[in-house]
C-alpha cells in the first residue's frame, strides 16, 4: 500500500484531484479612459479653433486717451477763428483747461472772449470781461481800452472816459497818444469839445507818426467850439500823405474838407471812410458805429453831384 505522503491528493480537499484550467486575468475596461481621452481631444480642437477664429478677427484698437487740452492750442484757435461763436468757443474750452494757466496766456484768452463778445454787441459781458481781465496787469492799458469801448457802447460816457484816462495815465509812452486821442474823440462825439480840445492837445504832444491825425482832428473840435483855424489846407495836404490818412483819417479829412470849401473832396473821403469801416474788421465797424453816423449825416445834406 503506498503512504500516504506518497499520494499528493490524500489531503486535498474535495473534488481538488480535478485540475483546474487556470483563468485568464480579467481585463479591465478601457471605456472611461478612451471617453477621457475623446474629452480632450475635443476640448483642444475648441481651444485651437478660438485661437484661429482670434487671429481671424480684426485687432480691436483700445480707446485712445484723450489728449491733454493745451490752452496755447486754444489761444491759437480763437485767434485764428472767423466767427464771434467759433473765437468764443476756443476762448471759452482755453480757459476751462484744468493745466495751471499763466497770466500772459489767460488775459490773452479773455480778450479773445471779449471782442468776441464786443462783436456780437453783447456790450455788458464785453465790459464784464476786460475788466476781469484788468486783474491780471497784463498789458492792462490795453484792457481798460477794451472796458472804456464796451462802455462807451452802452452809454456810458462818464465810465468809459475813466478807463481812458487810466490807459493814457499807465500805457508806455509809445500808446499814450492813441489812448489820449480816443478819449478826445468820446468828447467829440458827444459834443463835449472843450474836453476833446484838451485830449486831443495832449495826443498831439506825444504822438509821432500820427500826430497829423491828431492835429486835424483837434482842429475839428476848436472850430466846433467856435475857435479860429487857420491853415487847414495845410493840416489836409499833411494828413493826407500820412499812414492815418487811409483809415480813420478819411473821417477827419472828409469834415476839414467841408470847412474849406471844397464839397468833392470831402464826399469822397467821407464815404471812403464808410465803405471801409463797413467792410473791415466787425469789431472796427462797431466800434466807429458812431462816427459812421455822423459821416453819413454830412454826406446826407451835402449837394447831390
């Protein structure tokens, strides 16, 4: 009998004698992993078409800063303006610039705002202005010019004869003729002739190159006074080759010419000096609105030709 440690199926349990095939491994599912995969194939194909579909576009440009608004820039713009409104406009966006303006460019950019204003006979404001400009003392005979030529607009005799005095008493001594004869011609204008006669003495004293001007129209006002003139052929011939003697000088010519004698002469000069004052500059044209006036009173009653 064979032992039993010679028999390996002794102590087997049963049904081990059999033996058994031995199993594959089981393989596990690859079906999450190709899902995971088809995931980022998918999520790379959107990403590289986004890219693609970015190159395509057309690059947006990002809003550019506004530019810094330079009151030199709008001080040139008003000066270079053809209209009341548009030499306004500038004046107006020159002084609103945030920047820390200098006196010399913000007295600039009011006087600017005040012819503009001057030429749309908004008188009140245009006085308003020179007078804001008069605290900056830049040039301020000049400003108390622009203050005494809105008030003498509106009415204002008495105040626009101040500014004037205060220009001829401040100004250099190069304006102080021309400040001394705009107040003598407020005088005339308003019949005042006595105080024309000794604005206009003081003109004829400090001026040079139109002290010709200066002495026919201080003639002017001693023959309204009733005073004796003589020599005004001469005062004619000198103010006639002078600089003066085409613009503002028309005026005086024009009424020498009446007390001489010689009517032709001064229906010419006259209405030359109309044409021109009313052709020229706006703010020219309102400002000799009066003497313009007065010419065509003179040419109204002198003999038809």
């Amino acid at each position: 009998m064979s032992k039993a440690k010679d028999n390996p199926t002794s102590f087997a349990p049963a049904g081990a004698g059999k033996t058994a095939k031995p199993k594959a491994p089981r393989r596990a599912s690859r079906e999450p992993e190709r899902e995971r995969e088809a995931d980022v194939a998918v999520a790379t194909t959107k990403k590289t078409s986004a890219r693609r579909e970015r190159a395509k576009a057309p690059t947006k440009k990002r809003p550019a800063r506004p530019k810094s608004v330079l009151a030199e820039d709008m001080l040139r713009r008003a000066l270079e303006a053809t209209t009341p409104r548009s030499r306004a406009l500038w004046a107006r966006r020159g002084l609103a610039t945030r920047a820390q303006l200098d006196r010399t460019t913000q007295a600039m950019l009011l006087r600017q705002l005040y012819l503009a204003y001057y030429e749309e006979c908004r008188f009140a404001q245009a006085a308003a202005i020179a007078e804001q400009a008069l605290t900056l003392d830049v040039l301020p005979d000049v400003a108390h010019q622009d203050a005494a030529r809105a008030k003498q607009a509106l009415g204002d005799v008495e105040g626009a004869a101040a500014h004037l005095r205060l220009a001829a008493r401040i100004g250099p001594a190069s304006r102080k003729a021309f400040h001394y004869w705009t107040l003598g011609s407020l005088f005339y204008l308003h019949h005042r002739y006595a105080e024309a006669i000794a604005a206009m003495s003081r003109a004829a004293r400090w001026g040079t190159t139109d002290k010709p001007l200066y002495h026919g129209h201080l003639a002017l006002a001693r023959i309204a006074l009733g005073q004796t003139v003589e020599g005004i052929g001469d005062l004619i011939d000198r103010l006639l080759v002078a600089p003066a003697g085409n613009g503002y000088g028309r005026f005086v010519l024009g009424f020498l010419a009446l007390h001489a004698g010689r009517p032709d002469d001064a229906r010419r000069w006259l209405e030359a000096f109309v044409d021109r004052t009313m052709s020229g500059r706006r703010a020219a044209a309102v400002a000799l609105r009066g003497e313009v006036e007065v010419a065509r009173q003179a040419l109204a009653r002198l003999p038809a030709d």
